[in-house]
C-alpha cells in the first residue's frame, strides 16, 4: 500500500472512527429516554403496554421520508427496529409466540416485526400461537393469514372467528424457498418433508425436477429441516433461516413457482393500536340469508368513501352451508367515515366483528 493510499485511507477512517463514538453516544441517550418513558408509563398505570405499534409505525416512516441516502430506505427501517426492540428490552423484554420450531419463515417475520431483541416463543401448531397470548404467557402472537401465491391460511382465519386477541399490526415477508438436503444430487432425493404451503408454492418446479418423489407435508418448514437433517435421502423445503439453524446446504436456491412469492402475517395481543396516520382495519360480518344481502352489507363501505382492500369467505362452522366474511378496509376504526360505515353496517349484518385497527406494514 503507497504512502499517499495510506494517508487518504487513514483521513477517513478517523472519521468513521469519530462518527461511530458520536453514534454510540447517542444510542446509549436514546436508550435512556426509552427508560424514562417507561417510568413514566410505570407512574400513570400504563405500564403494561409498553409496545406502541402505531408509534414505532410513525417514527419508521418519518425515517425512512427523511432518508437522504445512499442506504436505501429498507435498510434505515431494519436498523431502528432493532435500536427500538433493545430500547424497548430495557423496560421489559417482549414475549413473542410463532409457528416453530427456530428457523420457521413466521420465526423470521417475528425478528423482522420485533427485532433480534424480543424473546421469541416457537410453538407446535397456530392453534398454540394464539393459546399462548391468550392465557397471558407471550405478549404477542405472530400468525401467517394469507399467501400472495396460495390465498388464505385458514387456520388462522379460523381462530381469528374465536379468539378474544386483537390485531395490532402486520408483516409483509418475501418468501424464497430452497430445497435443503445433505445429498448432493437431486437423483438421490428419495422423499420431501415440507408445510402443505411450501410444497404447494413449489408445486411445478417439483413436478419438473423431482417427479414421483414422494412430498409429505408437516407442520412447519422448519420441522421438515430438521428431520431432513436427520435422514439420509431426504430434502426439506424451508428458507434461509432454517438452512442456518441445521446447517443443511441449499441443494436448489428459490425454487418458488412465483417470484414475488410473499406473506402476510399478523400481530395480535390484547390490546387496540392507535390510529398511525395509514391504518387497515379487519372484520368478520355475515349477511342474512336474503337476495341482495351482501351487497347491503358493503354499501355503507361504499357510501362513507372506504376502500375496501380485501374481502374472502369462509364456511361459518357453526351452521351447514352458511358463511361468515372476511374484510380489509383502509382505514383506523375511530376515523370519522370508517367509524360511520362500521356504525351503519352493524345495523345490517347478522354477525359483525371488528378484529382490529392497525398500521399498514413498514417495509
């Protein structure tokens, strides 16, 4: 290295040198202020809600308005939650119940969502993600609803029916799947473990490349890694995290039918967010069994001026050939046009639930 490389080099890493005791500096003064909001949560009985989505929202996106570059506004939004999720661990570390084991692409939308410094949760089945917040032993659940490739999980949609849990926010997560396995040739892929999801998001290029060879579907990608890791002859489908977490090399990389393959998953715990400034907000209704009965259930939407950005059925359960809906709707339930609509729609539905308001994801 010449004399002059040396000294232009050693110019500006004195100033990376300076800039980073400057930025620890004011890590550690934001740290404090986090800590003082809790005492002063702690001092007026707030407490137990030291989660604010609709604020981390607000700040995320004054963020990324006021990014000037070159780091590109996904990578401003990843660094302050994780600044915000150690902040936040100081007053009391968040609890966060997903589909397990480690390694589960809901393992990886929880980090994303929560940070590296939540206390992450993995459970066997959905149905004890929601169990877990319920009976007050997590903070918060993460739960897949729906697949940009595959529609609705509907096990969740199922409990969604049931439980007394609120939407409090959403992750939106691209989906890359890659074929894991210790072999090294396709040809000696003697079975596929996978969840019922995967091998659905991956059904042609397994028709292609694998055919005949047996999928068996499980509760998660990251079980199915974890049992290819096990058994010679077997490949899992699952994403880089479970590939990470049991050491399996990627065999074939996005072996995903659609390539903006992405999920949806929601956050739920006991409590509203409040309005964020760009809200959805989730409900269940159903119609009476009467002509024209759906299209009174949407006209109040219509009438108010709300967007409606989702609307799906599902079989009600309690009744043979009856069905309940599920609807998106732009929007914070205490906005004035989305509260008036909810107001005149409860006059015409036979069954009406409000799931929850809650900031649009932050990507």
């Amino acid at each position: 290295m010449s004399d002059d490389l040396s000294q232009a080099l050693a110019g500006v890493r004195a100033d990376i040198d300076r800039i980073d005791g400057e930025i620890l500096r004011l890590l550690n003064e934001r740290a404090r202020c986090a800590q003082r909001v809790g005492e002063i949560k702690a001092k007026f009985g707030d407490a137990g809600f030291i989660y604010r989505p609709e604020r981390e929202a607000q700040v995320l996106r004054r963020l990324q308005d006021a990014n000037p570059g070159p780091l590109p506004g996904e990578n401003i939004t990843f660094f302050f939650r994780e600044v915000m999720s150690a902040c936040l661990s100081l007053e009391q570390p968040l609890g966060i119940a997903y589909l397990g084991p480690l390694g589960s692409f809901t393992g990886s939308a929880a980090t994303k969502h929560f940070g590296h410094a939540a206390n992450l949760l993995p459970q066997a089945s959905i149905d004890d993600v929601f169990r877990e917040v319920e009976s007050g032993h997590a903070h918060y659940a993460v739960a897949p609803v729906e697949n940009s490739t595959e529609g609705a999980v509907g096990r969740t949609m199922d409990l969604l029916l049931s439980t007394p849990l609120k939407i409090c926010g959403e992750v939106v997560l691209r989906i890359h799947q890659n074929l894991l396995s210790n072999e090294t040739d396709l040809g000696r892929i003697t079975k596929i473990y996978s969840h019922a999801q995967s091998l659905a998001q991956c059904h042609e290029w397994l028709n292609h490349n694998l055919p005949g060879v047996p999928r068996i579907s499980v509760a998660s990608n990251s079980l199915a890694a974890q049992m290819a890791a096990e058994e010679p002859g077997v490949a899992a489908i699952a994403g880089e995290a479970a590939a990470e977490r049991f050491k399996l090399p990627k065999l074939v990389a996005n072996i995903e039918d659609e390539p903006n393959n992405t999920t949806r998953f929601l956050i739920l715990g006991k409590h509203d967010a409040g309005p964020s400034g760009r809200d959805k907000t989730s409900l269940i209704m159903s119609a009476p069994n009467r002509t024209g009965a759906l299209h009174e259930l949407l006209l109040p939407l219509s009438t108010a001026g709300v967007s409606m950005c989702r609307l799906e059925s599902r079989p009600a359960r309690n009744a043979l050939w009856e069905y309940v809906f599920y609807v998106d709707i732009e929007g914070h339930r205490d906005d004035p046009a989305v509260k008036a609509a909810l107001e005149k729609l409860a006059g015409y539905a036979a069954y009406l639930k409000i799931l929850g308001s809650y900031p649009v994801a932050v990507y």
